[in-house]
C-alpha cells in the first residue's frame, strides 16, 4: 500500500516531469528575485541569506501543497482511496513522503548553489542543507494536514493556514537560526536536535491527524 | 610560446583551476550535447526499425 | 544560380538538405576551434593586470554573446511560426532553445570561476550578471512549457508566445537592472573595466566566436533534425526513408 | 446481508427521504429509482460509508458498517459519478494502481485481459485524458472485472455507455449476481437484469 | 460583457471569501517572517523593507493566478466563453481587472500598515502605497499570460510562476526602487514613469497575448 | 446552410473519420452515432469552432466558420460533456451570467421562468454544487430557453436526465426545429425527434 501510493505519486510527477523542475526553479527564481529588490550590497544579503533561503524553500513546499489531494479529490480517486481497506494514515504519508521526495530533495539539492550567490562560506552552506534536509519532511508532513483540511474548505482557507503556520514557523526560526548561529561562530547542535524533534513528532501525529481530516471534509 | 613545460601549462600560472575548470566545464557540455542529440537520434531509428520489422513481417504472412 | 527556397522550406525536403550541410558546418566549427584554442593558448601573451586567469575570455564571451544572440534568433523563429503557421520554423525554435541555454549557463559559469580571482567573488549582483541569469530562467521557461505541452503543435504555439513576450522584456530588464544597479552604488566592481586588449588577444576571442557560431549552426540543424523525424514519423516521406534505409 | 434500517437523510433543510428499510441477500439486485433530486446517490454514499444517514442505520452481516469500517471496505466497490480515474496517467496503470489501492494487485497481463473484456484494447498506453467520455466510463467500470469484492454499489453506472457496452455490464452484473454477489444501482435507463431477488426502491 | 465578467468574478471571490483572505495573510505572514528569520536590527529591516513587500506582493499576486482561468476550465466555463460572440480580449481584460480588483487591492491598503512595522518614514510609505497601486496591475496583466499558457497542464501552479516572474522583474525593480530613492532622498518620478508606461505598455498587449494563448491551450 | 465538407479527424496516430459530408438546412437535425470513442465529440467540437479538422471545412452560410468567427458564435450555442456551471454560484446567477456571456442578457424574471421550465423551481437560490447530477445538467440545458440563436449543437443532452425531464427536452428541441432552427446532437439513448428533416451521420 504504502509502495503503491508512493509509486504512483512518483509516476504522476514523472508524467510531468517538468512540475519536478519548475518547483526548483520556483525555488531559485524567489531566491534571486531578493538581491534584485533589496540591492546588491553583499554584507547585508549575506545575513539575509539563511532566512531567504529557508522562506523561499517554505513557500517552495507550501505551492505545491495544494496539489497533494485536490486533484484526487475532484477526480474521485480520493473517495476510492477512503473507501480502501488499508489504513488511510498509511495513505497520507505515502502521499506526503512522495511529496517530499519531488518537492523537498531538489530543494535540499538546490540550496548549496543558491548559497553562493549570497557568498555563504562554506562551512554555513553545509549547515543550511543539513537543516532543509531535516526540515522539509516536516513542512510536506505539516502541510498534508493543511491540505487535507483545506479539501472541504467551508470559508476555513484563513482558519487553516492560522492552524499550519505556526507549526511552520518554528521550523523556520531553528533552520534559519542555525545557519545564522554556525555564521554567528556558535554552535548549532541544539537547533538541530530541536528540527530533529519536530520531524519525529511529526511522523508520527501528522499523517493520522491528516487521515482525520481527509474524513471530515470528505463527509 | 607561452609555457616551457607541460606543468607550468596546467597550473596557469596559478589560476589553474578556475581556466580549467571553465574549459573542462564547457567541453562536458558540448560534448553531452551531442551526445544527447545522437542518442535521441538513435531511439528513433531503433524506433523505425521496428516499425520497418513489423511492416515486413506483416508482408511476409 | 537561383534556389528553390520554398522548396526547403517543407520538412521533407529541408531534413535531406541539412543533413548535407551539417558535416560543413561541423567541420568548419573543429577547425576554427582548433584555431582559436591555438592562438588563445600559445600566441595570445599573458595579461599583465590578470596573468593567465584572462583566457577564460575565450570561451566567456563568446558564450555570453552567443546566448543572447540565440534567444533574438529562437523568438524570431517562434514568432514566424505563429504568425504563417509554418512547421519547420517552430521546430527551428524548439531546436535553438537548449543551445542557447546551454551558452547561457556556460558564460554564467565562466564568469563566476572568472570572478572568483579577479573579484573575490563568485557572484555579484551586477547588471550584466543578472540579466544572463535572468536569460537562464527565460529559456528553462520556454523550453519547461514546451516539456508540458503533450501536442506539438499547441506547444509551438504557446511557446511563440512567451518567447516573444520574453524578447520584448530583456530589453527591458538589461536596463531596469542596469539603472538600478547604478543608482545604488553598491558593487565596487565591475565587468566595464576589461582589459585593453592586445591584437592577438582580441583576434582569438573573434576566432572562437565564429567557432560558436559553427558550432551553434550545426548542432541546431542536428537536432531540427531529429525533430522533423520524431514529428513527422507517420507520414509518407518518413516512411519513404525507411524503405531506403537512410533516415541517418 | 445489506440492511438499511429507518434510513432518512436530510440536505440543507430538505428531507430527501425518510424511513427507507431494505434488506439485501446473496445474489440479490437492489434498483433505485426516482426523479433527479431525489437522493439516489446520498442513499449509495450512505451505503457504502462516505456520508452518515441522519436517522437510522446500515448493517453489513449484523454489525452497524461505520463499526466495521476497513472490514466493510474490503468487500464493497463503489463507482460513482466521478470516474475515479487520474488523467495523467495511463489506462493501463490508472486500473493496476486503483484495484491495488482497493486492496487486491492485480499483474499486468490480468489487466490488460480485463482491458481487452470491457473494450479499451490498443488503448492500454493512452493517458486517461485523451480518451473520450465511454472510454474514461469503461476504464472505471474495468474495476469490477478485477476486483473480488461481494457488494458493488453503482451509481448510474451506464451513463455514456454506448449500447454494446451497456450489454456487457449488464452481462458482468448477471454474472456477478449468479456467483452470490449483491448490487445496489440505479439508473435513468431501461434494463433488464436476472437476478434471484431483485429489489425495487422508490424514493419520491 | 467586461461588466458581467467583472461582476462573475467579483461574486465568486465574495462566494469564496476565504481566497481573498488566504491572498492578503500569505501576503502580511511573508512580510513578517522576514524579521523572525533575519533578526531585529531595525536599521538593516528597513533597507530591506521595500524589496520584503514588493517580493512579497509579488508573490501573493501570482499565488493567486492558477485560478484565474483553471476553475472556468475544468468546468467548461472557458469553454463557453471562447464561444461568446465577444471579443476574447476584452473577457480577458475583464478576468484581469476583477484579479487585480481582489488580490491586489487588498495588498495595496495593507502595504502601509505592514511598512509601518518596519518603521519606514511616512513619506516612504505614501510612496510604496502608489507604487503598489500602479505595478500590482501589471503583475495581474502579465500574470493572465502565463495563466492562460498553462492552461489545463497539471503542476501549472508552479510552471505559471516560472514563466512570469522572470517578467515581472522590472516592476519589482523599480517598485522597490521607487520607495529606495526617495528614502535617499533622491527623486522618484523617473521611477514611477517607468512602472506607468509597463501598465500602458501591459494594458495593451496583454490582454490580446493571453487571449491567443487561451486559444492556444483550449484547441 | 451548416455544410461540413470532407472533414476529416486525426487525433494522437489515430484517424478517427475521414471524408465526413453533411449538409443542414434550416429546420433540419442532425443526429451523430457511433460507438464510444468513434470521435462523436471531436466532431462537435470542430463544428462549433473550438479544434479545427485535420482536413476539410466547415460553413455557415457559404462562409468557412473560421473567417467568421464572432458572427458565427452569435448564432450557435454549443452544449458538452462538460457542464459550463460555476459550482459556487446559484442556479440562478449561473443562467443570467452564462446567458449574458453569450451574448444575451435575460431579467431575473425570465431566468425563473426558464428554471420552472426545466424543473428547478425553489432550487434558484441554492448553489449548484449541492445540487444532484441531473439537476445540474438541467441547470445547463436551462440555457436552450433563453437563448436566441439557432444552430444547437448537443453533445449527449440527455445523459444523467430522468424520464421526464428527456421528455421535456425532446419538446424543447421539436419547437426548436418547428421555428426553423437547427440541432446537431449526439446521444446513446434512443430518442424519437420529430423534424423537417433528419440526417442520421454514423461514425465508424
Ligand atoms: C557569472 C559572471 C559573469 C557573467 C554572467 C557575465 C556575462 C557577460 C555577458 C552577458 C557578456 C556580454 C555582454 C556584452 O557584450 O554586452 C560578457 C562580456 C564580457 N565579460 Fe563577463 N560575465 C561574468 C563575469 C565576468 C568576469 C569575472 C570578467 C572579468 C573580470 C568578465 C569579463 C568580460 C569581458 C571582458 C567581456 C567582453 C567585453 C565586452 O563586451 O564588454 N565577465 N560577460
Ligand atoms: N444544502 C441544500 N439545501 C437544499 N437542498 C439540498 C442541499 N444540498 C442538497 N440538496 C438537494 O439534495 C438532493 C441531492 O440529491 P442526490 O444527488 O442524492 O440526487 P439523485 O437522486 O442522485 O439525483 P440524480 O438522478 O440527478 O443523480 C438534490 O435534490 C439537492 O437539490
Ligand atoms: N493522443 C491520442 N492517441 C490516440 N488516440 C487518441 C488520442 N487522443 C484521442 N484519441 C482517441 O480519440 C477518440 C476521441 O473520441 P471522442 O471523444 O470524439 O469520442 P466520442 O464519439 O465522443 O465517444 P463517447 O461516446 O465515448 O463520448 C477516442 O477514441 C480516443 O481514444
Ligand atoms: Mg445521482
Ligand atoms: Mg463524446
């Protein structure tokens, strides 16, 4: 089960390939656009940087959100995944983990490069993808139970996005503070131990709080 | 001539790395370039190929 | 001597005619390369403000031109495409767009390996820098549209479209980039203070531009090759082709 | 085996029906009937768990089915209004990835079989989007061939069919009916199933 | 004809009244984050200040843009649209101007309130309102062009952002440009000009490019 | 005064027709048939204008439909497997706003007068998303009322309707052609249409 869904939302990406790049793409073009509003003075975008990176990763992840279940939602293989004997909490981290392996894993890729546009040393490079690594799991995670809420969407799109967010935002200060922090010449190990801790807790709550949720705004 | 010997050529006079890195990167795109339109190239006429087997066999029976 | 141009206009007979020209144009490209590395290795002396980090110049600027070059060349094609509905000069488009990008991302990645030494830098947010990156994602834009687009024909349509949307803007953005760099005098550095180029500095780099140009010609008639055949492999002509054995 | 015990459902401030009993055995064939509107489908998406009845309550062997719940699933097959299908991908991996879904894998040859049987043979590789209204109709009808569920539950399962392929359902439904399986449809359409017990419910 | 698309538009973002919210939070969130992921000095956030807005406008117009005609699309709105004797152009036009009407007014009315968090002088303020007003239609005009191309291709969402952010990169230049000089105390009437004849420029061939893509994507 | 002329239909490497000739005179319908997948919608679609035939022209009037472009749109209403129904919008603002769109504005009263019609009196207030198959289908159809124009091109009108509300339609469509207007429609089921005259175009 949890191989057939990760399966098949890997061939639909596959399918369309391109919807792989243009996220990244998405992903470099918020990052560039940055220098080009702010200016092109280097010291302050160094320090801009871990937090550009890390908003344009999130909104990166967050776009693609929406696609997660609607289009099995409108086309009616939602209701037939619901009506499955298997767990349907399964279902939902198939769904999010495959999001995270087209979403998340070019974005983790991506950041290094997009580091040196913003002349990062090196040693805050690394620190940078080790935090996306952890963190975007979590923001797929996160963001299935968004999405599933969202499905139903009764006048509640502010409700949830209230709802998600800060859940995000933690997530958010810790990537870009450890950069920050490794930048800073501390330590970053506690930032990481903490993004490690939300990665957990999240596999574990988010895909049956995300199950939960599918069944209501399914009823 | 510029270089006495082939070390003094490679190192660039310090800069080694950034023009060789330039050309070497250049040559791996020109060179994947056209490999990559050859290849296509020969998808197709394997492709081709069996469409012209199948015809022929379609012929023959 | 008069041609029938018309007559090449038509896929059937323009894949006979490119397939005769290419090898010229190959040749010509190896030849001037050869030539160009040369004069650019062995004869062109060392600069006396940059040493020999300077040669990079070589292959830099005649990617970076010819990345521009292209995009004008692949909108003009795109656009006759749409406005007479003509095939063959869609897929001309379709077979200029990975080219050029591929110019586009090796001046952006000369330069960077250039500015490294001259600079301190990899990059700075420079007007001429930008707007080549923002050539990158111009091109990637086309060619990821295309990518989407299942029918041919809708994708040389659609991607006519934003390749002429697109050549309206880089006008635009070269000097939106150019006026705000300047307004804020932030980069300390900047590609305007080339070197005064010795003679033979100058004739190797001009050397390796019309290298590119062959280089570009032949390549592109290649792959506008392959095109036609992937199009048009259910007609007549292709099969025709086949029978005889020379789709190569 | 399938009861409907003081059904009701209401919708906005509509009560569509109230008091529906029903009781479907082995082999037994249950048709809706009744005007558009008239909560054909809310009864089947009641049945088969996606909505809860206002009042009342649907048994599957006894046990209220919101209680059985995966258990129930594992022998039910629902095809609705919507097709169920994912356009971007091919006829051929849109039945294998939704019958294994459903709880049963299927191989690619069973598929291609089934396929062949419902009328999409040489269509097998074309992405559901291009095919046309039947065609996508066949692809989620294709399901029924393949799956080993008892209780199929059918919401107007005919429509864009053209009339070689109503046979053929109707032949797949007897076939299934004789085997001791259970249908509940409905349908704007005239047809004649055999069955052994064959149920007509009206609502207003 | 332009009334009643406008008016359609209009009642179905006042059907839908969490969009327009879901727009302006994702607009006032990205503003704030900046702070929370760069850290409190308040003389680096206001340099930043009007490139965080005019990225985050930016992208908050352009969240919005796959449902500009994707909705009418599955439906077969659009479908019958493209039959109306009317001119397409002029629906077009319509579509846009009821886009811009409910994302990017709202935006303009935050943006002085979001400006004041980062402590920009008023003036600067009075000056990125109106920049705002007049480049937050441009973003709608353009925004219709990529919409329109990627019409009915799945992973549109991101592959529309892709096509028109390397777009609107001059209006995001001179926006925040604008709100830069005259912080500097420089003038700013060359940039406004600017942005005023991209939203000429826009107003006329816009809508007549995203009419031919319509087509384009509807054959 | 429509004349279809050796279109022909190619779609992916598939010929679905060739060498398809029609003529339609005033007062005349034309019913297309042909299995699922024959290219029945493909057709329809070229002759309203929205694909153009791989070979071939289509007329209005001696004029090829392409050249007319707006006038012919003016005098055609076409009607698909797709509904062309906003889901958040009313039953009653989808027709004045559809109808408006097309080129004709209606008062409130006459779109009432068009949803008693067609069966959906009290539901005008209720947003066409809860509404039940049938019903938004005649939320559709509901445009045939109030539109003027006199070429309707139908592409399986009657899917998903009940027995009434086929019978309504197939009143609707006899005026229709009685004041001299012209159908082209497609349809599985069986439906007796009176007309001027009738020409039955089987696709393979
Ligand atoms: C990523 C970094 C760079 C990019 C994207 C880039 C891009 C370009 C472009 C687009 C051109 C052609 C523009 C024109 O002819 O108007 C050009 C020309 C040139 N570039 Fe670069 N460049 C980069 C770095 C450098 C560096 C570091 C140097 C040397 C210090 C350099 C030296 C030159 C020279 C000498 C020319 C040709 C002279 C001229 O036409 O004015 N570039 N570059
Ligand atoms: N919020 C609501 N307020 C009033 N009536 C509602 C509301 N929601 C749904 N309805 C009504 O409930 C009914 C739902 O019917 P349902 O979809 O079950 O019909 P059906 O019998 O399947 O019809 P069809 O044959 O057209 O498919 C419709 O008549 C609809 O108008
Ligand atoms: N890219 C493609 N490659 C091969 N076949 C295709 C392609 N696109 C469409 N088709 C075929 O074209 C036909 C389209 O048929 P169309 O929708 O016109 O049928 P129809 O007569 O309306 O059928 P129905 O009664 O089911 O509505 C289908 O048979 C479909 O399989
Ligand atoms: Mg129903
Ligand atoms: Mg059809």
């Amino acid at each position: 089960m949890l191989m057939w869904i990760i399966k098949r939302d890997l061939l639909l990406a596959m399918r369309r390939q391109s919807d792989v790049f243009t996220i990244l793409f998405f992903f470099i073009i918020v990052v560039s656009l940055f220098p080009l509003s702010v200016g092109p003075e280097m010291n302050m975008l160094r320090t801009m940087a871990p937090g550009v990176v890390w908003v344009a990763a999130l909104l990166a992840s967050m776009l693609s959100l929406g696609r997660m279940f609607s289009n099995d939602y409108v086309d009616g293989t939602l209701e037939q995944m619901l009506l499955s004997p298997q767990s349907l909490s399964l279902l939902v981290l198939g769904k999010a983990l495959a999001h995270w392996l087209v979403t998340g894993i070019p974005l983790v890729l991506m950041a290094p490069i997009l580091g040196i546009q913003y002349d990062l040393p090196i040693e805050a490079l690394f620190v940078l993808t080790i935090t996306l690594l952890l963190g975007t799991p979590v923001l797929s995670l996160i963001g299935a139970i968004g999405a599933a809420l969202t499905l139903g969407l009764r006048g509640g799109g502010v409700l949830v996005s209230l709802l998600v967010l800060p859940l995000y935002i933690p997530v958010l200060i810790f990537g870009a503070g450890a950069v920050e922090a490794n930048m800073a010449g501390v330590g970053y190990d506690a930032h990481l131990s903490l993004i490690g801790a939300f990665l957990l807790m999240s596999l574990v709550f988010a895909p049956w709080a995300a199950a939960s949720s599918l069944r209501v705004s399914l009823e | 001539m510029n270089w006495s010997n082939l070390s003094e050529f490679f190192s660039m006079g310090g800069y080694g790395f950034y023009v060789w890195g330039s050309y070497v990167v250049t040559l791996v795109c020109i060179v994947g370039e056209i490999l990559l339109i050859s290849n296509r190239h020969r998808t197709l006429e394997k492709q081709h190929g069996l469409i012209f087997d199948i015809n022929r066999k379609r012929d023959n029976k | 001597m008069s041609i029938n141009w018309f007559k090449y206009s038509s896929p059937a007979s323009f894949y006979s005619l490119a397939g005769k020209i290419t090898p010229i144009f190959a040749f010509a490209a190896v030849i001037l390369l050869v030539a160009g590395l040369y004069i650019g290795f062995f004869v062109a002396p060392t600069d006396f403000q940059q040493g020999e980090a300077y040669r990079i110049i070589f292959i830099h600027v005649p990617a970076a031109w010819m990345s521009m070059f292209l995009y004008v060349v692949m909108a003009f094609w795109a656009g006759i495409g749409l406005a007479f509905n003509t095939r063959l000069s869609s897929m001309f488009a379709t077979a200029i767009a990975p080219t050029g990008a591929m110019f586009t991302f090796i001046a952006l990645w000369t330069g960077a390996l250039w500015g490294k030494p001259m600079w301190g830098t990899w990059w700075v947010w420079d007007a001429r820098l930008t707007s080549e990156l923002i050539l990158l994602f111009l091109y990637i834009g086309f060619m990821s549209l295309q990518a989407a687009i299942d029918d041919p024909r809708r994708a040389d349509k659609a991607g006519a479209i934003i390749a002429l949307v697109g050549v309206v803007n880089i006008p635009i953005i070269y000097f939106s980039v150019q006026w705000w760099n300047t307004l804020h005098q932030g980069a300390s550095v900047s590609v305007n203070q080339a070197p005064s180029m010795a003679t033979t500095m100058l004739v190797g780099m001009l050397v390796m531009v019309f290298a590119s140009w062959m280089y570009s010609i032949a390549v592109i008639l290649k792959r506008t090759r392959v095109i036609i055949l992937e199009r048009e492999s259910h007609t007549a002509w292709v099969a025709e082709l086949q029978k005889k054995g020379t789709v190569q | 085996m399938l009861q409907g015990i003081n059904l009701a459902c209401v919708r906005g401030d509509r009560e569509l029906f109230k008091n529906i009993n029903f009781s479907l055995e082995a082999g037994g064939l249950m048709q809706v009937h009744g005007p558009n509107g008239s909560g054909k489908t809310s009864l089947l998406r009641m049945l088969c768990g996606l909505s809860n009845p206002a009042a009342g309550e649907i048994r599957w062997c006894d046990k209220a089915i919101h209680s059985l719940d995966g258990d129930y699933f594992a022998v039910m097959t629902y095809i609705g209004h919507l097709s169920g299908t994912k356009d971007d991908l091919t006829v051929m991996e849109n039945l294998r990835i939704s019958s294994a879904l459903a709880g049963s894998e299927i191989s690619a040859d069973q598929a291609k079989e089934a396929l062949e049987y419902i009328g999409l043979s040489g269509r097998e590789a074309l992405p559901v989007k291009v095919l046309s209204q039947g065609q996508r109709r066949r692809v989620a009808l294709a399901r029924l061939l393949v799956c080993k569920t008892s209780v199929w539950i059918l919401d107007e399962p005919l429509v864009a069919l053209d009339v070689a392929a109503v046979k053929l359902i109707q032949g797949l439904l007897e076939q299934h009916l004789l085997q001791g399986g259970m249908v509940v449809m409905t349908t704007h359409q005239e047809i004649d199933i055999a069955a052994a017990s064959i149920t007509q419910l009206q609502l207003a």
